[in-house]
C-alpha cells in the first residue's frame, strides 16, 4: 500500500498535445486520464498569471494530473496560456493581460469537444478564475471551480451570465486571501444562486502545504465526481481504494 506523499505520482495515461487557437497560435498542453477505465468527467485547468510565475505545473495542477486519474477516474487538461512556460515547454504568443486569452479557452474547450471527453468543468486559480468567468460559459462546460479568485478583471456581468445559465459554481476562498477573503467572496458571489463558497481556514492565496493540496482536491471530487469522495490517502492499486 502506497502513502500519498507531496511528491507521489500514481499512473495515468499522459499525453502531450498542442492547442491551436483562432487567432493561430499553438499551446503547450497535457492531458491525464485513467489507465483502467473511462474518465467520469473532465477538469480543463487554468493556471495562475503568467507573469508572477503560473503555468501549467503550479502545484495545484501538477498533483491533480498526478493524482486524480487514479484515484477520482477524471481527466485532467492542463495546458500553458499564450506566453507561459512549464517544463513542457513555452506557448506561442505574448502574455496579453486575460484579453486575447480568450482564444486559448476557446481552444481548450473545442479540443475536449473533439477528443470526446465527458462533463468538461473549468478549474480557474487566480488569474485562471477570472479567464473562467469572462470566457468559460460554454453550452458544453457543466460547472465551474474558482480557486482564490481575485475577481480582477471579472464583471458583475459576468457572474450574472453564469447566474443566468444555471450551471453549479463552487468558490474556494482561503482565510488569508491576498485579494478576496470568505466574507467578501460571500458577498460579492450571493448573485449567483447555483455558487457554493467555502472559506477555508488558514489558506492563503497560493494554497502552499499539502493539507491544503488535500483539501481543494477533496472538494473538486465532492462536486465533480462524488462517488470517490473524500479521495483516499494511500493507494493499494486500481480500483482498490483506501479511505
């Protein structure tokens, strides 16, 4: 039986792939999927501002791709926006500040499309919240995940779009938030009816330490896939799973 550490990566099939966007530019990207069974559903991810250091392996990310396959049975689309570089290399085009950006969420969601893969949700953290909201109201998305979000660039206009498409929105809010803290969160998502936000204690904004790791995993399980939630600690092999 394997503990779950920091650093653990259980199989996956893992393939890389380029994302062409409408306005011609091809995106760094991976997709991680179960190696025994179909994927239940699907987390398109969208990573942090490039400019401060987000890309497709920050951390949250990475463990996602590393762990959820095996232990939720989803699929994890992870990918580098315009301009961000990972270990997998740099995408093409420059950093435009979540304007022409929107090209590469388009992108994201035509490829799940194509490749047929099942209830596609958006994961956004931080800058990747704000991408969500403003371009991620898809007909084909199911939900949305919004870790720490800044609600920088994002609009009332925006949440209302969500509002108005009914689709299920949950909102992570760290304690020591850098930007947007519970209360706030709270108060600025109440105009969404289907938004469920959970202030969790002691997170900040980066979401550094493994508990934390644990605890955005387990409630994107909760929402996305519940029959694997709460995710188990240690792993005794497929379809074998240890609470």
């Amino acid at each position: 039986m394997l503990e779950i550490r920091a650093n653990t990566v259980l199989p996956a099939r893992r393939t890389p792939l380029t994302l062409r966007t409408a306005d011609g530019l091809s995106l760094v990207g991976e997709l991680a999927i179960p190696v025994d069974r179909d994927p239940v559903a699907t987390l398109i991810t969208l990573h942090p501002r490039p400019t401060h250091g987000g890309m497709m392996d920050s951390h949250l990310f990475r463990k996602a791709a590393w762990r959820l396959p095996a232990l939720a049975g989803l699929a994890v689309l992870r990918f580098n926006t315009r301009g961000a570089a990972s270990e997998a290399g740099r995408s093409e085009g420059e950093f435009s500040d979540g304007v022409n950006e929107r090209y590469d969420v388009a992108a994201a969601l035509e490829y799940t499309e194509f490749a047929g893969l099942p209830a596609p949700w958006l994961v956004g953290w931080s800058f990747g919240t704000d991408l969500a909201l403003r371009y991620g109201c898809d007909p084909g998305v199911v939900g949305l995940v919004l870790l720490s979000p800044p609600l920088r660039s994002a609009t009332d206009e925006d949440l209302d779009t969500w509002a108005t498409s009914g689709k299920p929105v949950l909102v992570l809010a760290p304690e020591f938030d850098d930007y947007l803290r519970p209360e706030e969160a709270a108060r600025r998502f109440a105009r969404l009816p289907t938004a469920e936000v959970i202030g969790v204690p002691k997170a900040k904004h980066l979401w550094v330490g493994e508990q934390y790791v644990r605890r955005v995993h387990d409630e994107i399980v909760r929402r996305v896939a519940p029959q694997a939630y709460p995710l188990p600690t240690s792993w005794d092999g497929p379809r074998r799973l240890t609470k």
